[in-house]
C-alpha cells in the first residue's frame, strides 16, 4: 500500500463521485511505512510504503474537507501490521 504525506496529492488520486481518503495516525516508529521516496518516480511526493496485509483499523474519527470545490470524505485509522 502505497502512501503520501501530501493531501493534494491525496485528493488527485481519489477523483470519483463518493471519495474517501485515509488519515493514518502512527503511535510509533514501527506502525510507519518505510519512506520510498529515493526510490519514486515523483520523489517530492513523501511516499511511504506499508507491507501487504496492513490493517487498517478506523479510529471512529471522520471529517469532511473541501479542496477546490469537492467534498472528500477523510477517515482516520491506524495501521496494524501484525
């Protein structure tokens, strides 16, 4: 799972008619994705890097943003990696 420290670039990728963006909160180092950005073709991006079969446990916290005129739904959650 591939993630971006960056709401823009958050927003462009989640162009659909309900869109829904994930807030990951971290209470530790090893609950955070391995930063790739050396390794991206867009490195200002920030992108981190979760391993396949992270869970993502909601928060119960949720809030609606408009960026640019659009409604986007932002779920808050915690990954857990075990």
């Amino acid at each position: 799972m591939s993630t971006s420290t960056s709401l823009q670039v958050a927003v462009e990728y989640a162009a659909s008619h309900t869109p829904l963006i994930f807030k990951i909160r971290t209470n530790n180092f090893r609950q955070r994705g391995g930063n790739i950005a050396f390794l991206s073709c867009f490195p200002s991006e920030e992108e981190y890097l979760y391993p396949p079969l992270t869970y993502l446990q909601p928060t119960g916290k949720r809030e609606e943003v408009v960026v640019d005129g659009h409604t986007f739904t932002v779920v808050e959650v915690v990954p857990d990696l075990d």
